[in-house]
C-alpha cells in the first residue's frame, strides 16, 4: 500500500500536535507516559518532534488521557485555532 504524502499544511499540525504533548507532560518521565498511554517511548518521542505528524487517533486519545489534557484542546491546537493555548 502506498500512502499519499502528508501536506505541509498537515506537517504543521502534527508540529503543534508534537508540542502541545511536550508541553502538557511538563517534564514528567516520557516512558511513564508512554506506558500509561500503551505506546513505545520512542512513539512518544516521534510525536513530540513532529515526525510522526498524524498519530492515529486512540494513540492521540490515549496520551490526552495520560496528561490529563482535555482532547478538545489536542483537536483545537491540531487544527490551528488554538495554537495560543499550548503554553499549559
């Protein structure tokens, strides 16, 4: 399967995306959070830097659920509306 690649105006989102997730774990152990979201640091890892700019969405779901990030806010900041509220 081939898949198409992603827009830059995706790229983008993911970025935001990647920091929001940075953000919100505030220096908490990103194995810790890894494990309670069930995905591999090195997941983690390629969100919070933007190269995996398109998490699937129980990936995303289960790391709002880790940080106690509200998913309104994941969905906000991914879409460019609320960029301003990635400073938690």
């Amino acid at each position: 399967m081939v898949r198409i690649p992603l827009s830059p105006d995706q790229i983008r989102a993911g970025q935001r995306l990647g920091t929001l997730i940075r953000t919100a774990r505030a220096g908490r152990a990103p194995e810790a959070i890894a494990r309670e979201a069930g995905i591999s640091p090195e997941t983690l890892r390629k969100i919070e830097v933007g190269r995996m700019p398109s998490p699937s969405f129980g990936t995303v779901v289960s790391l709002c659920d880790a940080l106690g990030l509200p998913l309104q806010q994941a969905v906000d900041v991914w879409r460019g509306a609320g960029a301003e509220q990635i400073a938690i």
